[in-house]
C-alpha cells in the first residue's frame, strides 16, 4: 500500500512487477508505463495488479502514462542540456547549502563543522585559498569578503601554482581548499603541501567521501546536488555562498563585524535565493544580447572590485562552452594596454555594483563606448546612469552589495549557455574538457 502525499509518487506498471518510486527515472530501466499519483491518492500493488482510490476509498481509474524520452533525458527534467538544468536549480542549491546553517529568525549564521575548533579559528594568524578553475574564483570572491570582515590577510594561489611555489604557510594558517568534485589533483595536492607545513585545512566541497573531504581537518559542504555539465554553476554559487557564511561567522567570533552590518548581511543572504530566481526569471534579455553577438569571436568582462572577480568567471564561462575567445580585465587597467582591442562592435559586458567604485566603472566604461563597443551593463536596480553609457543594460535586484556576485554571474552563466547553444556546441561536453580533473 502506497500514499501519495506533499511529495512526488509514482508507479511503474511491469510484466509481473510493478515499482514505486519518487520519479521516473528510477523504473526507467524496467519500464516506460506509468501511473502518476496525485496527493491523496493511495495505491495497492501486487506483483500483478495496481488499484488505485481516493482519500474515501473510491477507485480512480488512472490513466496510463507512457514515459517517451530516455533516462538521460529524464534526468534532464524536461531542461534541453544539464548546464541548464543546473543554472535553473540555484535558487534550490542555495538554499539547501543555507539549511542548518542560517538561522532565519534570530539572523544568526551557525557553523557546526568548525565550531569544534574554534580556538584555532579564533587564533589563526593568516588565510591561504587554493583551487583551480571556477572555484579559485569563488576563491578570489572569499579573500575579498574575508579581509572585509575578519581582517586577516588572505592570499589566493591557482592551486597548480601554490604547490610549487614554496608557499610560506605553517602552524597557526589555514588553507581553504575549495573544489566542487574533490578530486581534482592539483587541489588535492596543494592540500597535502599545506598539510606537510603543519597548517590546517578546511575543504568546501560539493561530494561527500571524496578525497579532498578526507584528507582536510574540517569540511563544509556545498549541498548543490549533483553538477553534470563541465562547465561549472551552481557548484560556483554554492561555494560563493560558503565563503559568505564563513567570514561572516568568523568575525563574528572575532569581534571585527559590526553587529548592525551583521544582521542586514544575513538577512541578505536569506533572501538571495529568491533573489537569484528573479534573475533568472531575465532571462530574455540574455538571449537578446546572445542573439545579436553569437558570431563574435572576442569578448570582454570590465568590472572592479567584486565585480572584477565575477567578471573572470564570467569570461571563463563564455571561453569554456561557447569557444568565443574572451578576456576578464580589472576596469582601471584597460588603459595600460588592452584598450587597443577595444573596437567598433565588440562586446564588453561591464559590471557595476559596487557603489563606491561604480563612478569609477562610468568612466571606465565611457573609455569602451568611445570605441564603439556594443555594451551590456549589469547593475543594481535604480542604477538608471548607466543606461546612458551602454547599449543594454541588466538591473539585478537589490540585496546588500557584497552579495552582489551571487546574482550578477547568473546573467553571465545565461550569456555562455546561449552563445554555446546557438553556436551548435556540446554545451554539457565542451571540446577538451572532463568535468573532474584527476591528473596534473
Ligand atoms: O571539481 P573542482 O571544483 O575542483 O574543479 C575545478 C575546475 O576544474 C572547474 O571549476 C573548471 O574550471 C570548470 N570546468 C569551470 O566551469
């Protein structure tokens, strides 16, 4: 006897077996026909009979669903690609990673996987972060939110360089490993360097018993769920979101936040998965902008600050699954050279919302308009000045600025899926590429 009720339910009518499971891909295997059972509805199963009845007992006569697509499909959930499916279940991802953690009502953030600790965290004299990838750029977004709130000098390798640089790292550091599939191999081993000098580890990782969660003295983990497609998203906001919870927990328990900013900051973060959905409910304007530049072959990300760190995800991004040949700069440096690129036509996607760089990132960005570039601005909602400097322009809704990069990579993440897309590329298996990289 089976009942359906709040979550989802369903049977898989068989040749002398029938099955019961929470979705179709589970009994896809065995079968392709179906009873879908709405709430309330109960089940009786032999080995050859279903029955099926009312809260009251009433038979309903199911119809039978007849499943059409495969098991990769299904796992798809109707999304034509993974990387999709992936930047649409954010707003879950990050909600699950905040679950446990974030305490809604007395705006507290709680971490339990350091708390045993907490006199090293509490006494550690200097912060190292090492990854590769997509999530050495959640790195670079963590060195910035954990010198703003603990004030402790954070320093970011590529973790294929920290291993063989000699790093002076030891007793009283902490290195922070950040790796979505903790396994990939320079990590790993920056990790083990660390180690060797007697600093402590902390992994943010996205799967449980992997060798990066192992080998680190603590772990917190991203809960995004399974990440398919190579080029990596939720894993990335996800491991955002971490570094958020932990600086912010750290100066808490060091005494250098503002119990006022503390607050507004959390309550900011309770908020953000809503927040991301309202992005992604934009999502039009993305494919506009994607439409109009798909058979460009160079594009930059200006932005400073925050912005500049989101910005080099971004043209990861693009690089990885479009093969559009794109570059990240710090906004203030495109004078020192790369404004030479800079003509009629080109594509920049400028970044500005951080308030008290977003004069700063006018000018910056009224140096590419001169040249002609075709601009997209992303900016907090309000920010109407720079509709007069660009061509299209994206409003992310408001949270507190710090958390800007959550919501400003989301449209970023969108422009390389489509470009990819309309330019006929595996999105989900990029040339060259493997999801998980094992060797050095
Ligand atoms: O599994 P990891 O997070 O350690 O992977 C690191 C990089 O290989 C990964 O982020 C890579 O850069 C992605 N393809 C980017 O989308």
């Amino acid at each position: 006897m089976a009942v359906r009720k709040d979550s989802p339910l369903i049977v898989g009518l068989g040749d002398g077996e029938n099955f019961l499971a929470s979705d179709i891909p589970a009994i896809l295997n065995h079968t392709r026909r179906t009873y879908i059972l709405q709430d309330g509805e109960i089940a009786e199963i032999t080995a050859n009979t279903v029955k099926v009845y009312d809260m009251d007992g009433n038979p309903v006569a199911k119809e039978v669903y007849e499943v059409t697509w495969n098991a990769e499909e299904a796992e798809k959930g109707g999304y034509a690609h993974f990387m999709q499916k992936e930047i649409f279940e954010q707003p879950k991802a990050l909600r699950d990673t905040l679950a446990g953690r974030l305490d809604a009502e007395n705006l507290e953030v709680n971490l339990p996987e350091i708390e045993e600790n907490l006199e090293f965290y509490k006494s550690l004299n200097r912060i190292f972060i090492s990854a590769c990838g997509t999530a050495y750029h959640a790195g670079l977004v963590g060195k910035y939110l954990l010198e703003k709130l603990v004030r402790i000098p954070v320093e970011v390798d590529v973790a294929s360089e920290f291993r063989y640089r000699d790093p002076l790292i030891g007793r009283n550091d902490l290195l922070v490993v950040i790796s979505q599939s903790g396994e990939t191999a320079d990590t790993l081993a920056a990790l083990r360097e660390a180690k060797k000098r007697g600093a402590r580890v902390l992994a943010v990782t996205n799967v449980v018993g992997s060798s990066v969660s192992r080998e680190a003295d603590d772990v917190i983990y991203t809960w995004a769920g399974p990440e398919i497609a190579v080029a990596s998203t939720k894993a990335y906001t996800t491991q955002l979101l971490v570094m958020y919870l932990f600086a912010l927990y750290l100066g808490r328990v060091k005494g250098t936040i503002d119990e006022k900013f503390y607050k507004e900051m959390v309550s900011g973060l309770k908020e953000i998965p809503q927040k991301v959905q309202e992005v992604l409910d934009a999502e039009d304007k993305v494919i506009e902008f994607a439409r109009k530049h798909l058979t460009k072959e160079d594009a930059f990300f200006i932005g400073r600050g925050l912005d500049f760190a989101v910005s080099l995800e971004g043209q990861l991004k693009l690089k990885e699954i479009s093969y559009i040949h794109a570059e990240a700069y710090a906004a203030g440096e495109l004078k020192h050279g790369t404004l030479a690129l800079i003509v009629k036509d080109v594509p920049v996607i400028a970044l500005a919302t951080q308030e008290a760089l977003f004069e700063k990132m006018l000018s910056n960005i009224k140096e590419v308009n001169a040249r002609e570039a075709t601009i997209l601005g992303i900016a907090f909602a309000g920010k109407k000045e720079i509709a007069k400097v660009t061509d299209e322009q994206i409003y992310l809704p408001r949270v507190p600025e710090l958390l800007a990069p959550i919501l400003a990579v989301v449209p970023l993440q969108l422009l390389a899926y489509h470009m990819a897309v309309l330019r006929g590329n595996d999105v989900d298996k990029p040339r060259n590429l493997a999801k998980s990289v094992t060797v050095e």
